[in-house]
C-alpha cells in the first residue's frame, strides 16, 4: 500500500520505500522547516517544548489517514435502555482523549526560565479552551497560579460563547472563586436552567449549613443524570468546597487527570481563605449578582473586562521555584498521576518535581520508575534503547496490537513522534537538574550507546562532552532530598581542586594536543628521571 501510494504521488526515488506514517512525518518537518515557529525569548528547554507543540498542530492539520483503513470503524450500537448523555466536552472519556504533547516536553516547559514567553508562543488561537490546555497539559508545567486563573477564566469565557449555558462553563468560574462574573453570566442566560441557576446562586448563602446542603443535594441530581462537569461545580460551591467529591468525580468519572489537577490548584490558591470569592457591588445583598458586566445595546451582558495572560512580568526562574500544594494535589500526584505513569519516565519526573522530591525525578530519568509514591524499580537498559522507527511494523511501543493502541492514523504518528522527543530531550534536561557529574555521564552513555546500537555513531560520539564541558558552577550544585540547600557533586577525597583532569579524545578533531608545562625548579633541585625505582649504576658522588 506504501509503494501504491508514493507511486500516486509521483515521489522521488530516495523516498518511495518510506511507509505513509513516515512520509506524514516528512511533511511535517518540511512544513516547520518552511514556516519555522517563532521563538523571541525563549530559552532552549522552552523551544523544544514550542517544536513539540508546532509538530503536534502539523499532525493535525495534516488530516492525516490510514490508507489501509477505507471507512471509519462504525461506532457500536446504542441500547435503547441507555439514556442520553451531555454532549459536554467536560465528559468526554479517557477512551477518546485528544492528543498530547509529548511528556519531554511537558518537563522542559517545566524546568524553563521562560514560562510566559512560552505561553504567548503556544497560543496561536484566538481564546483558550480546555481542549486546547489540555491537549498542551498546561496544568503539569505551569508554575504560576495567577496565570493558571487567567486562563480558566478565559476557557469560561469561551465556553459561554460556544454553549450559550452557564452550567456548562460554572466549573472554570467557581475553581477560580469569582462569583461575581459566574452570577453576571447567568443573569445573561435567557434558558430556563440559566434563571434557575441565577435563583439558586443568589438565595443560598454557601458557607451556611443550608447552602452547604442545597449545593450538595443538587451535585447528586446531576451525577445521577451523568452530567458529571457540573456535579463537580456544585460540590465546590460550598464553602469550604467539597474537595474530596468533586475530585473523585473528575477522575473516576471524568477519567481526566489534568483537570483533577488543574481544579486542586486554583482551589488551593484562590478559595483557601474565607472571603476568597469575589463578590462585587451587587442587587440583592451579597449573594446578588453584579451589574459591571452589563453593557452594550439591549440589555445583554458583555463578558467583563478581556483576560491578559500576556504581561512582560519577569519570570521566576526554576532554581528560585519553591513547589507549594496543597493535600489535595499531593494525593492527586501520588494516589493518581504516579502510578498512571509507571512506563512513563518524563511525566513521573514532572510528578515527583511536583513533589519536591529533585533526586527522585532524576532517578526516573536514568532508568527508575516508581510503581507507587515510595516503591521503585530500576531498569538501566530501558535508557539504552532507542524508540522503534516509523515503519508499519513498529507497533510494539506499549506492547500492545495497533488496534488495541491507536484508534487513528494521526494518534499513531503523534504517539511515535513523541517517544523519539522524549528520548531526544532527555540529555537536555539532564544539563537542567543540578546533578551529579557521574549521574548526568550515565545519561549521557546510556543515550549515545543507544544511538550507536541503530547505527548512529557521529551523533552518539558528539553527545559525549555536552556533559563533561558543563559549566562548573552547575555541577556544584545539588539539591537535598530534604529541600533548599544544595551540595557539591560527589568527588573522590584523594583528588584535589587543583587537579588537572585530562579532557575527552571528543573535545576537538581539529586542535593539536595541548602539551603540558614545566614547572620551574629551584635553585640545587634536579629532575628526577622515571626510571629511579629500576635498577641503574648509582651516580658519583664528588668528595668535598
């Protein structure tokens, strides 16, 4: 089918033999090399992360399909018995997740000193939503909360506009503790849910023990009727949100981990003192609803002031990040996110980054994996294997029958682009974490034995002195189990500052051998030979 296909398109002789996952491939570098992503201020680790984003768009775009599959797989019949569900986003399952990033990238964006400047480059459409952040896995990378609100702010706003009912966006305003603009929102719904959401949020005083129950007795009405988004809005409607049962929506039902995550967060930073939700001038007390974002002609809400998430505040750098979560996050990373990615080294490094745990993740990134928050197996081969080619027969990534792994041509190409982006990052963000010299040369071995197992050697022997040339300052440093303070690499006790260590046979193909220097002597100090300790004819001794 491979060769039908590129004889149809009248393509040259070097590239008639490659299979139609690698020629989509092919296309996707040619376009990015054509139109190269803009990357102004951008540090390295967050230029990777925007060539992961741009391959994934280009994958996209490409509309790439099997040529072997004709006709789509029909869908399986419905029991009538089955009610209907919402169509929401919020409830789409796992089975049919949209694509992702790949996880290399997630934990360069992570440890990049250019957050926001990333932000601006990832952002080509014109709004967020949550397809978008999650597709990018935004709430794994993003350290900043106040742009993390932002942009649930924004993907409310979207929302609104594309539903036109603000059940289905009152999620992404509670999370946020802005109840003003949530109650402005519902005053513009003209359905018959918006005035019974607008009643509801304005007679009940959620921090009572009646709003409490009237919150919770309507998130089980809309559990049973599997409308599981705005279940979780009303259990966190109260005040203080029932956490536990909105998460456990989200991740059990919902099956969407970056959302339980995404939720725990702005929770945590903007609904974790009282008085944390934003209540403006009002009608009808406290609990009215705000008239700021009523404007225009006929009466109808605008949507406030339009959300910037693209300020040239400085950011703060990775070695200044101080992880602060809450419980509920932490039982999120370690009950949920961990055991999730056992065969995953790059995301489980992110988890336990997230954790405040730097030498763990460094483990996972030579070949530890932890089965749960304190288990760990060690697997040092799995570093020395690169990921498998492009080719139609290459399907064993995970182990499973194509089918079984991809329900579409686009997923299987962006699933194999990813593990060889993972593989290619990992030197990178090993230079990033301040480890030891003998760990970050584990790396570096492992991943040029790798490539000289597929036959690529100048790469695997140019590789090498990227980890002995560092920068001296930052293999000095690193950090503590514990936390802040960092130590001095290991170094045998025998081998002084001073000492000059020869350089790597790599380090120049151009550059003569540097000769040593003599050292002066002092006046009456003779060299002694190298050969003292054999057996010569002893000097003369002059006789005074």
């Amino acid at each position: 089918a491979s060769k039908d296909l590129s004889d149809d398109l009248g393509l040259p002789d070097p590239i008639k033999n490659l299979s139609p996952d690698e020629l989509c491939f092919l296309w996707v570098i040619g376009e990015l090399c054509s139109k190269p992503p803009i990357s102004y201020k951008l540090d390295r680790l967050a230029e990777m992360m925007l060539l992961s984003v741009e391959i994934l768009r280009q994958v996209k775009e490409s509309k790439y399909e099997d040529p072997a599959r004709t006709s789509p797989i029909a869908p399986s019949p419905r029991s009538f018995l089955v009610k209907s569900v919402s169509s929401s986003v919020l409830d789409v399952p796992k089975s049919t997740k949209l694509l992702t990033i790949a996880s290399g990238a997630c934990l360069a964006a992570l440890l990049s000193d250019s957050q926001s400047h990333l932000l601006k480059a990832c952002k080509k459409e014109s709004h967020w939503t949550w397809d978008i952040a999650r597709s990018l896995r935004i709430p794994f990378w993003l350290r900043s909360d106040d742009a993390l609100k932002s942009i649930s702010e924004e993907i409310a706003q979207t929302k609104y506009k594309e539903s036109m009912d603000v059940v289905e966006c009152a999620l992404f305003y509670v999370i946020t503790g802005n109840m003003r603009m949530l109650k402005t929102v519902a005053a513009a719904d003209r359905k018959t849910s918006g005035r019974t959401f607008l009643q509801f949020v304005t007679k009940y005083n959620f921090s009572s023990q009646r709003g409490r129950m009237a919150a919770e007795k309507n998130a089980f009405s809309l559990l049973r009727k599997r409308k599981y988004g705005a279940a979780a809005a009303f259990f966190l409607l109260a005040e203080p949100p029932m956490m536990k049962s909105a998460l456990n929506i989200i991740v059990t039902k919902m099956e969407d981990l970056s959302l339980a995550l995404f939720v725990a967060r702005l929770i945590k930073a903007n609904r974790s003192s009282p008085g944390a939700i934003n209540n403006d001038l009002t009608i009808g007390g406290s609990n009215g609803f705000s008239l700021r974002g009523f404007g225009g002609g006929g009466g109808f809400a605008t949507m406030g002031q339009s959300v910037d998430i693209e300020n040239d505040e400085p950011d703060t750098k990775y070695c200044d990040w101080k992880p602060e979560l809450s419980i509920f996050c932490k039982d999120l990373f370690q009950s949920h996110a961990i055991p999730d990615h056992v065969s995953d080294p790059c995301l489980q490094c992110v988890d336990l980054l997230w954790l405040d745990r730097p030498n763990d993740a460094a483990m996972c990134l030579v070949g530890t994996s932890f089965t749960d928050a304190t288990k760990s197996t060690t697997a040092h081969k799995s570093c020395e294997t690169m990921p498998l080619s492009f080719s139609n027969d290459a399907c064993e990534l995970l182990n499973e029958t194509p089918m079984e792994l991809y329900t579409t041509a686009t997923a299987r190409v962006v699933s194999k682009t990813n593990a060889i982006f993972d593989f290619a990052v990992r030197p990178f963000v090993v230079q990033k974490l301040h480890l030891p010299r003998q760990v970050k040369w584990f790396a570096s071995l492992s991943a040029s034995r790798a490539l000289y197992r597929r036959g690529i050697e100048l790469p695997s022997m140019v590789m090498l002195p990227a980890i002995d040339t560092d920068d001296e300052k930052e293999n000095s440093k690193f950090e503590d189990q514990s936390g802040d303070q960092k130590s001095t690499p290991l170094m045998p006790n025998n081998v002084s500052e001073n000492t000059d260590t020869s350089s790597s046979i790599f380090d120049s193909f151009d550059a003569p051998p540097q000769k040593p220097k003599a050292h002066a002597l002092t006046s009456g100090q003779t060299q002694s030979p190298i050969f003292d300790s054999f057996h010569v004819p002893p000097q003369n001794l002059k006789v005074p």
